[in-house]
C-alpha cells in the first residue's frame, strides 16, 4: 500500500510542475469562400451543402506539430485551435455591423491571430446591402487590424482569393478591381503582415490550367451527383474540397514565408 502511495504521490508532484500545454486560436474573419459549412446552425451539412467548401473548413489539419515548428515566429504555441468565423454573404461592414467582429474581439487573448480575408462581397455593387466602397473597406480592414493589436494578438491581411474568371491566354486575371490594391495598401499603411492570396491562387490556379481548375476545384459539375445539387452547379467562385485544401495550402506557404522574413 505503502509503495502505491509513494507511485501516487510522485505523478502528483510531476504533474505539477509539468508545463502547460501553450494552445493559442487563429480566428478567421470573411466570407464564403473562407466559411466552413459544417457548421452552419440548422442544417444538415452533407445533405444541404456538399460538396461547397470554404478553404478555412480544412484549415485546421494544417496546423499539425511539424507545420507550428515553420511557423515559430509568427505563431509561439504548442498547439493552433482553428476558430472560423467566416460567414457566407458578408462584406467587412456586415460582418461588423452583425456583430461577428465583436465576438471575436471579446474573445482574443495575447497571441492569437487574426486572418482576415473580405472583398468579394463587399465590391458587390449590385448588392446594396453588403456593398462597401474602396475607402469603406479599407477603413474596416484599419480597425480590425488595430483592434487585433489591442488585444496582443497578431492580424494578417489577405486579399481576396482568386475567383476562376476572367481568364486571357491561358492565364487567370484579377477580378477583384480596386479591393485587391486596397487590402495591400491598408497592410502597408499600419505595417501589418499580409498575404496576397489574389496573385497566389491566380497563379496557382493557371498552373494547373482552366479545364482542371474549373472542373476539380470550382463548384462546377452535372446533375445528380450531390444530394444539395440535384441538377448540378455552375459556380466559379467557391469550391470543392480539393479547391478548399488547395487555397488552405497556399495560405499556409503564405504564412510560413512571413515566418521566415520575422526571424
């Protein structure tokens, strides 16, 4: 019994002075190419949505140990905890003004990040009530920049990611207009770190081809395939899983390569 004692009383004392297992979140703020699906509130996911998915959905397998070790520097964790806050349909204002911005904010502790990815929905002219001029966009990017910096935590800028049009000898353009110099100037301005996922996924997407891109990673496909999309889907801006992972991918070299210029 004795010797049972001594065995209990040693984990107590390891397990007390053992360190703590530092986990940190990484939020991310945007639209639907960002969301993740999954956990839409009242829906059945693979009955209602399969196959969209937005890059952030399957971001969190990235954040594995060997990934963490190239991101030291920018991230000082054991662990990543994947928070996608994401929404489909919103613009930097609505996104705002719904208040999911200041869910996240009340939530941030010191060494956090914040990725942040608008601009789809906010250029939405036709679309008055998520629309957001250059100047209005850039102005909520500048807030949640310094607001992330309140808290300690650490924001990353990304300019939107590629839709798969339109394409001009073989290689695929920038649609975003002024929304992608925008996100650029903003980062610029407050020193903060970006991403230019635009220019990333437009020449990702050309490498693999518009045939190939259009067919594997867009929501593009015939009828009776998917249980959400009884007659198929024409759709060049959100993705299938393979189009998620992929943009997941380009995100992570993006951050790793931010990594690298901090040390």
């Amino acid at each position: 019994m004795k010797k049972y004692l001594v065995i209990l009383l040693a984990i107590l004392v390891t397990s007390a002075f053992s360190p703590k297992e530092n986990i940190k979140k990484i939020y991310l703020i945007g639209d639907s190419t960002m969301a993740d699906y999954s956990l839409y509130e009242g829906e059945n996911y693979q009955k209602d949505r399969y196959p969209l998915m937005g890059w952030g959905q399957v971001f969190q397998p990235f954040m594995n140990k060997e990934n963490l070790k190239s991101l030291q520097g920018l991230v000082e964790a054991d662990s990543m905890i994947v928070d996608d806050r994401a929404r489909g349909g919103r613009s930097t204002r609505t996104f705002f003004e719904e208040g999911r911005w200041s869910a996240v904010y009340k939530e941030l502790e010191a060494g956090d990040l914040v990725i942040m990815q608008f601009g789809h929905n906010d250029a939405a002219v036709e679309k008055t009530e998520r629309y957001v001029t250059v100047e209005g966009y850039k102005e909520y990017i500048r807030l949640f920049v310094t607001q992330t910096r309140e808290k300690g935590a650490t924001p990353i800028v990304l300019t939107p990611v590629a839709r798969n049009y339109p394409w001009k000898d073989g290689h695929l353009e920038n649609v975003h207009g002024e929304y992608d110099a925008a996100a650029k100037e903003v980062a610029e301005e407050l020193g903060a770190l970006m991403i230019d996922l635009n220019q990333r996924s437009m020449d990702f997407f050309s490498e693999k081809g518009q045939e190939y891109v259009t067919e594997n990673y867009f929501m593009n496909f015939g009828p009776g395939l998917y249980e959400a999309y009884p007659d198929g889907q024409k759709d060049n801006t959100h993705f299938q899983p393979a189009g998620a992972k992929a943009v997941a991918e380009l995100v992570l070299e993006g951050m790793k390569e931010l990594a690298g210029s901090i040390k």
